[in-house]
C-alpha cells in the first residue's frame, strides 16, 4: 500500500495539479478568443447596418431634395410665365428624369 506522502503519489498529484491548470488556462483562453470573434462579428454586423441605414437615409433625404426642387422648378416656372398651377410645365424632361 502506498502512503499519500510517497515521492509517487505526490508527483503524480503535482502533474494532474499542473495538467488541470494548463486545461484552465487553454479553456480561459479559447473562451475568450471565441468571445472576441463574437464582438468582432457583432460590431461588423452593426456597422453594416448602421451603413445600410446611412445609405437609405441619404437616398430618402436625395429624394426629398428632388422632389422639393423639381416642384420649386415647376412653381418658379408657372409663376414666372404667369400660367395657373394646373397647366403642366413646357418640359417634363426637366422634372421626371
């Protein structure tokens, strides 16, 4: 029978300590590389959309811009020849592009 205080029992004990401690650490470490992935991933994607939204924003904003200054057009033109506001312009090239 062998004492717990044996050189074997004691090494073998001094290995599993060490072997536990290096599993921790593998395991600490693949958990926090798979949670840096998982930010890297995730801060993509947000940027990505807040992209996507900056396009549709600017794209609304650009339509709204036209639409005010092709009606603008129209009214300076009517006005300015002194036709009624239902008469259509001389060109609907200028405003349907």
């Amino acid at each position: 029978m062998v004492s717990d205080s044996s050189p074997r029992t004691t090494m073998d004990a001094y290995r599993f300590n060490i072997r536990a401690a290096q599993q921790q650490q593998q395991f600490a470490h693949a958990r926090q590389e798979a949670q840096r992935r998982w930010v890297q991933r995730h801060e993509a994607h947000c940027h990505l959309l807040a992209r996507r939204m900056e396009f549709v924003r600017d794209s609304f904003r650009e339509q709204q811009m036209y639409a005010y200054q092709s009606t603008s057009l129209y009214d300076a033109r009517t006005s300015r020849t002194g036709a009624s506001s239902s008469s259509p312009p001389s060109s609907t090239k200028a405003i349907c592009v």
